[in-house]
C-alpha cells in the first residue's frame, strides 16, 4: 500500500469513498506479494495493483459492489477455480484477497497509519481474516509500533497483546504476512488467522558523486522504493536542479559522511566518483558496513588500480570481495539511463537471489 499511500490520503482529504483491496496471502508463483493494494474510488478512478494486471477486473467489479453493500469480503483467486482463467490468473499461481470499505467503520485508523507512512515512521496495522468472508468486528484492525502503542482492538485485550507482540517482531524484520493464534492469544492454536502488513520505513540508498550518471541512478532508486541520498563534496555539482528526486542532497566528503552517518542492512551504496581521492576513504569504510550492496563505478583499469589501493590501506580480501566493480550487469549500457537499469537490475537480482540471467535460459521460478 505505500505506493499508492500519498493518492488515497489525498482522497480521504478531498471525501472521497474508496473501497481498499490488498493481497494478503499468495501460494505458488503469484504476481504479487502479501501488501500490494489497489483502491477503487467510487467515481471509478483506480490506484495501484493487485495482480500486474491478471485479476484487476474481476477486483475492481467486486469492490465496487463493497462500497455499495458496506460489506468487507475475503476472496481467493488461483489457478485452481474456473474462473481464474476467466478473470486471468493464468500464471499458476494463487492470491487472497482483502476487500473493505476505507471508512470510518471497516478502517478507522487508515488516517493514522497514512500519516506514519507519509512521515517514514515504522507501523505495522493487524486485521483478523476468517473464512471466505471477513468476520471480525467492524474496524477490528489494531495498529502497532515498534514499541508497542498504537490503537484500536481485534476485540479482547489478550489477543491484542499477543498479536502486538507478533506484529512488532514483523516490523522489526520488515515482513508482511499472516499469522495464526488462539482467540484469546494463545500461541499454539490457530483459531484466527491475522493478517499483518508491515511499513518499515524505506530502505536507504546513498549515491556518492555528483555526474550525470548519479541523476539517473537516483531517479530509478527513488522510483523503486528507496531513500536516496546523494552526496559530493563539490556544492556546484551537488544542486537541487541536478537531483530533483533526490530526499537528500549532503555537501560533504563522502567518506566524512558515511563516518557521521550509520548504515543498515538494508542500505545500498553507489560510489560513483571514479576519483582515487573521494572513492578509496570512501570504500574504506563501506566496506566495514553492513551495507547489502556496495558497488563502484570505473573501467576494469580503474578498478585494478582501486583494489591496489585499497590492500595498501589494509583493506581485506574478504572485505573486498563484497565490492560490486566494475558496477551493474552487463547489459551493454551506454548512456546514464540505460547505465542506471544495469545498476539496479544488480541490485534487484542480489536483493532477491537472482541470476541475472534471461528468463529464457532458466528454468527457476519467475516470481520468488
């Protein structure tokens, strides 16, 4: 639901009724994942997707008929029924559904989980999902924190607190999905089954080097999710006009940042600079970061010399086998687009145990 979370707060704030669908369980190979969403206004107008396109007539049909009868329902739609292949869902795979009303009844704390995920706060929100149609009370969602606040109920103070407890150990990991629980919140029966859907904030991406190829670099990040930081120590090079999709634009050396600046697992970094000086302190110190992806622009000569340079700072084998040099896959990228997609697509294929290699030559599973 992020990607669609600033068009429905805009809706709430002009009045507008929307239904809210959103994938919550899937099985085999699903185009989706758990936490996609899509609304439908109740003007016709549409945002996001449930399916990449397979079952989204068939969705937005049923949550029409949502907002005219009020009632939340839960559908599946696989491979299995006879009317997958009517609606589309032809790839094999099997998705459940979860269809409400976006109002004050069905989602009363929407307002609240919008404006944590507007202001890049963790917030995990927990609906109770039962049979072919959703039998818990009306706005039965609770919304939790990292340390545990939040409002509303599932409907006992037992079950809140051991869902809570589940919901913030998701959060932590970042995980969507559902689980299974007694009703009044007993661990080993599975008389409920929770769906909770997680908004960590997003994962970082600092991009290092003020050129042309960094613009690219972080407009295809900012399109894929991430908070991108871009950073150079030249203020000339590092403006506004040249990174308009940029969150942050730092002056500074880079490595001076990335000493004041701590990085997670989650954070990627693109050192861009190609330029002994800024990328050899810089590289030092990424390396010893649990950084998921370090990767470094420069032809092969470039980076011979780099490595060179970074033995001779003590800089280990081990340490620069995480390097990613030169950066991206071999896509034949020329210009800085075209440059930016081979980055990310080396990013994207790390990320998610991708072999980079085309779809046709492999016989692994396409969604994983």
């Amino acid at each position: 639901m992020r990607d669609i979370a600033e068009s429905i707060a805009a809706w709430q704030a002009d009045g507008v009724r929307f239904a809210l669908a959103t994938v919550v369980r899937t099985w085999n190979s699903a185009p989706r994942q758990p936490g996609a969403a899509m609304a439908v206004a109740e003007n016709g107008e549409v945002l996001g997707s449930v399916s990449g396109g397979c079952v989204e007539g068939a969705v937005y049909e049923l949550a029409q008929e949502v907002l005219e009868s009020g009632e939340a329902v839960l559908t599946t739609y696989g491979v299995s029924d006879d009317d997958a292949f009517a609606v589309g869902l032809t790839c094999g795979g099997v998705v459940e559904v979860l269809i409400r009303p976006a109002d004050s009844t069905h989602f009363p704390d929407l307002p609240e989980v919008l404006d944590n995920i507007a202001a890049g706060r963790p917030v995990a929100v927990a609906s109770v999902l039962s049979g072919r149609a959703y039998k818990a009370p009306p706005g039965g969602n609770l919304v939790v924190t990292p340390e545990g606040t939040g409002t509303g109920s599932l409907g006992g103070e037992r079950l809140d607190a051991a869902v809570t407890e589940l919901a913030r150990g998701m959060l932590a990991q970042g995980n969507t999905g559902v689980v299974h629980i007694g009703r009044d919140g007993e661990q080993r029966m599975d008389e409920l089954a929770v769906f909770v859907q997680a908004f960590a904030p997003p994962p970082r991406m600092l991009v290092f080097g003020a050129i042309d190829f960094a613009g690219a670099v972080a407009r295809m990040g900012k399109f894929l999710g991430y908070h991108v930081t871009v950073c150079d120590a030249r203020p000339v090079f590092a403006t506004r006009a040249r990174f308009p999709d940029a969150d942050e634009l730092v002056v500074d050396w880079p490595h001076r940042f990335l000493d004041e600046h701590p990085v997670d697992e989650d954070t990627v970094i693109c050192v861009l600079t190609h330029d002994p000086k800024f990328d050899v302190p810089l590289l030092e110190r990424a390396l010893l970061t649990p950084a998921r992806y370090i990767g470094a622009m420069g032809s092969r000569r470039t980076h011979e010399d780099r490595l060179a340079r970074l033995r001779e700072a003590g800089v280990s084998e081990t340490a620069l086998s995480r390097l990613s040099s030169p950066i991206g896959l071999d896509l034949g990228a020329r210009t800085p687009e075209e440059t930016a997609v081979a980055i990310m697509a080396e990013i994207i294929a790390l990320r998610w145990n991708g072999t980079g290699q085309r779809l046709t030559r492999t016989e692994l599973s396409i969604h994983r």
